[in-house]
C-alpha cells in the first residue's frame, strides 16, 4: 500500500510539473504572437475573410527622433504653457525605422525648479516625445507623435543604512535613525524608455487587451493604423534608484531640498512580447502587493523579482523559469522518498549512517530556520515555509539514529557496549574523528572568523552580528556533514545504508541551484554556499557507481 500511495504521490507530482511547463509555452505564445492561431494550445476565434488589419502607423522610409523635457506640468493639452515651464534635456538625433531595435543611453543632470524647493513639491514629470524627424521642437498635434509620461519625483519612506561598526561606533548617527522613518521627497535616478518598432498586424478592434491603455489608433479609409508602443519600464527603476533629496528628517531651511537629480535615462527599441512580458509581471506584482493577496510580498521581494525579470536576458529568464519547477519537481520526490526510506526501516537498518552528520544537518536546518524567522519581513512566506518543513524533516531523520543517550558520555559508553558488528565500530570512529577535526580545525577558524566580522565589518547590533556569524556556521557545517558519511562509505565500500533515490533527486537539484546561483540575484556567501555542495555530491556518485 505504501509503495502505491510513493507511485501515486510522484505520478501527480509529475503531472503538475507538465501543467505548469505547458502553461508557460502557452504564455509564452500569448505574449510573442498575440495574432497567431495554434490548435489545442492557442485557439484563436476565426478571423472572417476581407477583415481589415491594423498595422504600424510608420512605414519605412520614415524617420524619427525623440525629445524628452522635464516639467512640473502633469499634461500638454496647453502646448504653449507646457513649453514655457517645460526644459528640454536630452534630443535623440534622426534614426531610420531600418533599425527596429535601438539601444540610446544617456546620463542627465536634471535641475529641480526653485519653485518646487521652496513648496517641498513632488510635481515633476519627464515626457519623452518621438516623431517624424526634421522639427525645431516637438511638435505635439501631430498625429503620428508617440509619447509617454514618468514621474521624477515622489515623497516615499526615507531609509537609512543602519549598519556600523560595533568595535569604534563608525556608522548612522541617533539623528540619522531617529529620521529613519520620515517620509521625505525622492527623485528617480533610473528611467528606461522602450519603443515597440515592430509592424505587428492585428485584426479589426482585437489587439491585445493588456497593451489597450497603451495603444493609439488611427483610422482613415480602409486604412487601420497604430502609434508605436512608447512607455517607461515600471520593473526598471527599484527602491535603489530612489534617491532621497534631503538629509534631514523633513524639508526645511536647516535642510533644503536637493537641487538636481542625476538621471540615467535610455530609449531601448523592444519586441511586443518582451513589452507584454513585463507589463504581465508589473501586474502581478501590484497584485502581491494589495491587501486582499494570499501572499503579502515585502518591497524586498518585489524589487528581486524586478530585477530577476529586468536584468536578465529573456532566454536566461525561461530557462530559469523551467528550472525553477524542476527545482520544486525535485524537492518534493526527495522528500518523498526521505520520508519513506527513514519510515521503512528500523534502527538496526540505519547502522552505517553518520550520527555526526545527522546532529551537523539539524543543526544546520534550525539554524538557518531562525535566521529566516528572525528576517521574515525580508524574507518570502514560501520559502519560509520550506524551511520550517526541512528543519522538520532533519529532526525526524535525527530521532531515528540518534538516541539521547549519544549525547551524554556514560549513556554513550551503554550505546557503544550494545551496539556491535563492522558498521557500529567503523560509525563510532568516524564521529570521533569528525568531533576531533571540528573542535580543533573549524572551531578556531570560525572564531578567527567571528572576530573579523566583529571588528572589519558594519552590523546593525551585536544580534546582527551574530546572526550572520551563525549563517557562516550553518553554510560550514552543511559542507562538513557530509564528509563523515563519505568516509564511511569509503570504509565499508557500499552505500546500501543511504537512500540513493533521494540522494539522486537532491544531486540533480543542487545543479538546478547552481543555475540560481548564476542568475538570480542573491548575496556572495550564498552563492557560494549554493556551489558549495558540488563537490561533495560528485563524490557521492562516485562511491555509487
């Protein structure tokens, strides 16, 4: 019964797995060809014979440029007004529409108006116009104009690095923390425009309708045109290109606001799919973000996802999507077949298997829970939860060899008198050598470790301080605690003791992790700490084989 319930938990596993790899080749399809009928996967509504297509409004030869202006103006329905307040500050030369995909880039030095300085206002927006080339100056009842709006400034939560030095008190002062929590004027130091140049056709009124607040049409005739896609990235600019204006707690005489922002603009040509793609995900991400969501994401975990979808190459974003459900895929049938090779065998089956390595993983497991736990606003419920399951599992693993006894030395001494056989005496050596080479080798440099962070590094508090010194611990002992068991297996050349079909599940799941390690953002301990069990599980396979 048992082992149908294993075939029946992996057969749905599986099929859960295939349903979210064809949704995203649906997605995918969705997002690249909108217009694009294919059976059972992307059915489309016929499309009647004669019916007119949309198509680019620009046609080659044409050319344009772009121009965009910094105003404290929301609109331009009064050109005339728009122009008097309005500051021209970056011009795109003439380019030929030969070239669908543009990539111009400039870095701007955008003065605040003293009017704004002095009323601690927020109301300043860039527009980016593109048109035909050969004006003076935009030319804003043009009916082919493409144009888009971003706004510069915005009063957000001021935030304070509140790392110092514990040692000489080097770091934030009582005023700087004291404002942490004011709400102060900041300026965008990151605008990415995008510009969809491709002639994409659709049928009479069924464009997409994400794309509908976006679209321009025109209509003369028979002729059914567009506008080119023009809009700001909203996945380009995170917390970090947030700049405060004030180093103070409000705006005041003692502390003006800033007279200029520095802007890094660009006006990148893309594909409608890369522009739907993230359109999509800047949707979801508001959604996340509501009150009503299951999931309540912070701004750090809005921001990484930002990043993951923005900086990273689409190719390297769908393949790290697959990997990504391979990565759970795997996951889940390791810990499947954790759970059913520890239940299906007694304490007698487990001789062979490292006390020490047992003890090093729970260790590992619950340390690494508590420093989540202390970090949950950071950190995402999901993988919280996953961590609370595997520190969970770890626990149960452990009270199945090791008994209470084995941590105390007269119990220890009955344990070793009742235990015989290769196995137990081959099992007791290898933890003695393993406590020896952790009291006299990793212990010292943990504590060398420990006291360079202490003095060299910035922390928050003394908490701090020693949390990221217990996650060094954790990440050493996940290396450590595998070593004991290698070397059992070398002593008593087998490896029947080990569940191997977990093991292959978890070998094949640390290289999808080293597929993170390159892609997704993450800090340098962890990406090392990713890449570190390579070695170790290339050994394993080694000893199987």
């Amino acid at each position: 019964m048992a082992g149908r319930t294993s075939k029946v938990l992996s057969a749905a596993a599986v099929a859960v797995f295939c349903w979210y790899t064809l949704s995203l080749v649906r997605l995918a399809l969705q997002l690249l060809y909108p217009a694009t009928h294919i059976p059972l996967i992307k059915p489309l509504a016929k499309v009647p014979a004669g019916t007119p297509m949309h198509k680019l409004a620009w046609q080659e030869p044409f050319e344009y440029e772009a121009r965009m202006y910094v105003s404290p103006l929301d609109n331009f329905l009064d050109p005339a007004a728009f122009f008097n307040q309005s500051t021209l500050v970056w011009h795109v030369e003439a380019q030929s529409l030969q070239q669908r995909y543009p990539r111009h880039s400039k870095r701007l030095h955008v003065e605040i108006p003293e009017a704004q300085r002095a009323e601690n206002g927020t109301s300043l927006f860039a527009f980016l116009f593109v048109q035909q080339a050969g004006r003076a100056q935009a030319d804003l009842g043009d009916p082919l104009l493409a144009y888009a709006r971003a706004p510069l400034l915005s009063v957000r939560q001021r935030v304070v690095d509140r790392k110092r030095s514990l040692v000489d008190g080097d770091g934030p002062t009582e005023a700087d923390l004291g404002g942490e929590a004011a709400w102060v004027p900041h300026g965008k130091t990151r605008l990415s425009w995008e510009i969809v140049l491709e002639d994409n056709r659709f049928p009479e009124w069924r464009m997409p309708l994400d794309i509908a607040p976006l679209l321009r049409v025109r209509r003369g005739g028979r002729d059914r045109t567009y506008i080119p896609l023009l809009w700001e990235n909203p996945l380009a600019a995170r917390e970090q290109h947030w700049a405060a204006l004030t180093n103070g707690t409000s705006v005041s005489r003692g502390a003006p606001l800033a007279a200029a922002v520095d802007v890094d603009a660009s006006l990148h040509g893309v594909g409608l799919g890369w522009l739907r793609l993230c359109n999509y995900v800047h949707q979801g991400l508001q959604e996340l973000r509501s009150p009503r969501a299951l999931i309540q994401y912070s701004d750090t975990d809005v921001d990484s996802l930002k990043e993951m979808v923005f900086e990273v190459n689409p190719t390297m974003l769908a393949i790290t999507m697959v990997a990504m459900a391979l990565h759970m895929l795997f996951e889940f049938l390791a810990y499947k077949e954790d759970v059913s090779f520890w239940s299906s065998r007694g304490r007698d089956g487990l001789q062979g298997i490292s006390r020490s390595s047992m003890v090093m993983g729970v260790a590992s497991a619950w340390i690494s829970l508590l420093y989540m736990w202390d970090r949950r606003r950071e950190t995402n419920v999901v993988v919280l939860a996953g961590a609370a399951v595997g520190a969970v599992v770890e626990a149960w693993k452990a009270s199945k060899v090791v008994r209470l006894a084995d941590l105390w030395p007269f119990g220890r001494r009955r344990v070793q008198a009742a235990e015989s056989g290769q196995r137990a005496q081959v099992q007791r050596e290898v933890d003695r050598q393993t406590a020896w080479w952790m009291g006299r080798v990793c212990a010292p440099l943990l504590a060398a470790y420990a006291a360079f962070s202490l003095v060299w590094q910035q922390h928050e508090s003394y908490v701090s301080w020693l949390l990221s010194v217990s996650l060094v611990s954790v990440y050493s002992l996940e290396f450590v605690q595998m070593w004991p068991q290698l070397l059992i297996n070398h002593r008593l050349r087998t490896v029947d003791m080990l569940p191997l079909t977990a093991f292959l599940y978890r070998f094949l799941t640390t290289f999808i992790d080293d597929l993170y390690a390159l892609v997704v953002p993450m800090p340098l301990i962890e990406r090392i700490g990713t890449l570190r069990d390579d070695v170790v599980f290339v050994v394993l396979c080694y000893q199987w084989l």
